[in-house]
C-alpha cells in the first residue's frame, strides 16, 4: 500500500517518456488517454507502507476495485449468521461449516481446473461434508476415517476416465481434501465439547486479532516485507503486530475464559494461533499466485471467495484445538 496514484500526464510529447523512480524500480508513466496503470493486487491482512502517509493506502485501497459497502454487508452478514447459530444451536453451527466446506471445495476445485488438474468434484463435496456430519457425531477417528473414505471415493470415481493424468488429479484431489474437510474438522471438535460456544469464540476472536493487529501495524509501521514474491503486502512489522495482539487475546481468554487455564498458557496459545493464522494467508497467497487468479471466487461481493475468508481459520483450527485441549482440557 505505498504507492500513490500517478497524477494524469500533460498532453503527449514527442520522444519516449521518462519514467520517475521510486526505491529504484520505475512506476509507469500515464498514458496520453489519461487512463492509469492497473492497482496493485490487495487480498492480505496487513500491508507494508514504505515511507507516505496512511492516505496513500487508502487511495490505493479505493483503486484496488473492492466494492467497501457491499464488503461490509457482507461481512455483517456472515458474522451474524456465525454467531446466532453458535449461540443458539451446536447442530445449526455444524450445518454452517458443512455448508462452508462445501462451497470451498466448489472454489478451490473450479480454481485448479483452467492449470489442466481435475479433482472429481461431486466425491470431494460429498465426502467433505460427509466427513464434517461424522466429526460431529464421533470425533477424532471420525475426521481421520472420512478424510480416508474420501480419498478413497476420489480414486474410484476418477478410475474410468483412464491413466492420462491419474496422478496429476488424484494429488489435487487429495490436496483439497486435507485442505478444506479436513483442516475445518477441528473447528467442529471444537464446537462439540461442552464448554464449545467458548472455545469458538476464543478460537475465531484470536484470528481475528491476527488480521486486526497485522494490518494496523503493517499500515502503520510497516518497512521490511515478509514474502515479497508471495505476499508483497505483509510485513515484518505487521507480523510484530499480529504476534502481539494474539498475545493479549490469548491471555484473556484463557484467564477469564475457562477455568483451568492461566494467562501465561494464553500467551502461548496466542502467538502459535497468529503464526498459524499468517502461514495460512501465505499459503493459499501462493496457491492463488500459481494458479494465476486474484480471488478463489467472486462468490462474497468486495470479498472474492469464502476460501479468501476462510484461509486463516483453516491453518488455526488445529492448532487452536490442540492447544486449548492441552492448556484448558474439558471437564
């Protein structure tokens, strides 16, 4: 989010144009029609600014064709549909991550098809939320025993269209199986336990301090980038943030959240959610980047995808249910 939209150039001269330089990479110049460069691609939590103002972010941001009302109301709505059946119903807040397991599998398949691998979609969906109902009713054994059936039913369905690109498809399959049904079972044996509504909360709140803290701190102190050839937004100072603000969070919640926990347990628990959480954005930045596409879906209007949601919480889900299993174990 450093750079600032280029100011319109005179009327076009004759002889070639001199670009102007900028930490010694040159920013293209107008062009006589006064139509700009494309924006930078915006799709991470925090952003590296390099020397302007925070109104040079926002300009940016304001260029970067997200729509911000429609992001929002969408936003509102899935927060409040996340909380009113995790408040009222263990099985209405199964049904949504079954219901969100499904359409990331949907995504993440249709993303992976235009790079010639075809991961049968009807199994992949059927077995991920198939694995989600039997990590409901029977835990553990029940999210490893239906991420094996799953793979299983890819192999079979994919058996009559013949040995051209087995591999190639099973591999994607398998990728996207562990990946989304397999990763958000935990959030479901999260939910399962007694005291599940608090686990939840704790587990989804400190992610979110993870996107809050990174990007406040990368807007605002952000220099040194993280990945630049994955994620060139994120930054180190970004990172600090993040590490922090699960810290705090993580001390909180398992003070004040569960009996038998106790602050220095929630500053551990907080800072592996924000490392979790950051691989997680990295990783599907990278899978993003290899594929050639901005945004899994435009399903979310000023969004893109659920999976561009999703990210985070898919990488944090285990490590927040075997760290509250360990520091907080249910009674």
């Amino acid at each position: 989010m450093s750079e600032v939209a280029p100011v319109d150039a005179p009327p076009a001269q004759s002889g070639p144009s001199t670009p102007a330089a900028a930490d010694g990479d040159p920013t293209p110049a107008s062009t006589g029609s006064g139509v700009q460069p494309d924006a930078p691609e915006i799709d991470d939590a925090d952003a590296v600014q390099v020397g302007p103002p925070l109104g040079a972010a926002v300009a940016t941001a304001s260029r970067a064709g997200r729509n911000l009302p429609a992001a929002i109301g969408v936003g509102a709505g899935l927060a409040a549909l996340v909380l009113v059946t995790l408040f009222t119903s263990k099985i209405a807040f199964a049904a949504v991550i079954a219901g969100a397991v499904g359409v990331g599998i949907w995504e993440l398949v249709r993303a992976i098809r235009p790079v010639e691998a075809r991961p049968p979609m009807v199994p992949l969906i059927i077995g991920g939320v198939g694995t989600t109902v039997m990590t409901y009713n029977g835990g553990t054994e029940s999210l490893l025993l239906g991420l094996l059936l799953t793979v299983v039913a890819v192999v079979i369905w994919r058996i009559p269209d013949g040995p051209v690109g087995f591999q190639r498809d099973v591999t994607a399959a398998v990728l996207v199986a562990a990946y989304v049904p397999f990763l958000a079972g935990f959030a479901v044996l999260l939910e399962v336990e007694d005291d599940g509504v608090m686990r939840i909360v704790a587990f989804i709140a400190t992610v979110a301090c993870s996107d809050i803290g990174g990007y406040v701190a990368g807007v605002l102190a952000g220099r040194h980038p993280m990945a630049p050839t994955v994620s060139p937004k994120k930054s180190w100072e970004g990172m600090a943030g993040s590490l922090i603000a699960c810290a705090v969070a993580g001390a909180a919640f398992l003070e004040l959240g569960f009996d038998n926990g106790a602050w220095w347990e929630g500053v551990i628990y907080g800072l592996a959610i924000a490392v979790a959480a950051t691989l997680g954005d990295l990783t599907e930045s990278m899978i993003k980047r290899d594929l050639g596409v901005k945004d899994m879906s435009s399903l979310l209007p000023g969004h893109g995808g659920l999976m561009d949601r999703l990210d985070s919480l898919l990488f944090a889900a285990p490590v927040a249910y075997l760290l509250l299993t360990a520091f907080a174990p249910a009674t």
